[in-house]
C-alpha cells in the first residue's frame, strides 16, 4: 500500500511539471483491494502528503476523518466496477484535451495514434456537472472499447493496467488532441479507413515494450 500511495503522489505532481493539470485541477487513482486510493478533494499537488490519499471502497463507502476524496471519485468507482482491467486512473484538465471537448466533439481516425486509446476514435462523453452520477454514466459510455476518452467542456480521462501507462496514455491523448487542432487549422483533414484502423488495432498490442 505504501508503495502505492508514493507512485499516486509521484505522478499527481507530474500532473502539474508534465502540464497536464494546474495546481489542483485532475486527479489519480489506483485500484486496491476491495477499493481503490485515490488523491483528495482540493489539495493542490505540490503539497501532496501519504496521509492525504484516500481509500474509498467499491460500494462508495470512507472515512471522512481520513480525509475527503476527490469530488470526481464517482466516476473513478464505475470505472473500476465496470472495466476489470482498469487497475489506474489519470483525469487530467490538459490544455489541449479540454480545447476539443468544449466543441463536443471526439477525435476521428486522423492519425493511426488515436488506437492507443483502444478504438477507431477518441470519443466525447456528454457534459454533466462534475462530481454527478450523471457524468459517471456519461463517461462510461464514451469508454466503451476504450481506455480513454474526452469529456466535454472539461477534461479527459484515461485508464491503464498500471499508473506509469495509464499517465502515458494521458500524455498520448493531450498530444493527439494537439495534433488534431494543428491539422483542423490546415483544413478537414483525412480520415483513416476503418479497415486501416482495425490493422493499425491489431499491431498496436505489441507497440508498447515497456511501461
């Protein structure tokens, strides 16, 4: 568990040096036991201590005297309860990711990267105030057969088997989301196949040879 919490700590201030999040914005979590840990409502990362990660179980259940989760630990929770693989969660309000989403829109096949996430798209769930049951629902449905997806008008959120791959997918989403914008400043730019897509699918499960 210990072990656990430095990498949540680790990586939540790379949230901020990485710039995928400011201050306080996004949060981490990863999978434990009947449960998961995850960072705490309002703390601003830089300042991030062991105590301050929270243990919240699968039926929503913690010890406020331990600490307050992060408002979004809803979505976290069905995440975990409905994607066996999920083993880590990073949502990130990246600059890029949030600029896409606020046009309600997903990013299409224009660049064989967008399989990283596990489909032939980057989908959009549909906004809902955060922290909502509402915006549970509507994430899970984006991640659909995905690991990653945006969420409108503000963030993204990706998961993993690990934190270190599930950080780097958070990464991969911001610089295709960048990318995405690059190319719609040129033009409608061209859309993958989907038949190239389901080849690109079927390599990109040895693309990666570390974590």
């Amino acid at each position: 568990m210990k072990n656990l919490i430095s990498e949540i700590i680790r990586y939540s201030k790379m949230l901020n040096t990485k710039k995928l999040s400011a201050l306080r914005s996004g949060n981490i979590s990863v999978r434990y036991k009947n449960g998961f840990l995850i960072t705490p409502s309002g703390k601003k990362y830089s300042t991030l201590k062991s105590k301050d990660i929270v243990f919240v179980s699968l039926d929503g259940k913690f010890d406020k005297k331990k600490g307050i989760p992060s408002s979004e630990w809803k979505f976290h929770q069905d995440i975990y309860k409905n994607k066996k693989d999920a083993k880590a969660i990073v949502h990130a309000h990246s600059t890029n990711a949030t600029a896409v989403s606020t046009h309600n829109k997903g990013i299409p096949s224009f660049h064989y990267m967008v399989a990283m996430a596990g489909g032939h798209d980057i989908k959009c769930a549909k906004y809902a105030t955060f922290g909502t049951r509402e915006l549970s629902k509507n994430v899970l449905r984006a991640l659909k057969g995905r690991k990653a997806c945006l969420i409108a008008n503000h963030g993204q959120i990706a998961f993993e088997d690990n934190l270190p791959k599930a950080f780097e997918l958070a990464e991969e989403v911001e610089n295709i989301s960048l990318q995405y914008i690059t190319s719609l400043k040129l033009g409608k730019p061209r859309i993958l196949s989907i038949a190239e897509m389901n080849k690109v699918l079927s390599k990109a499960k040895n693309y990666k040879k570390d974590s």
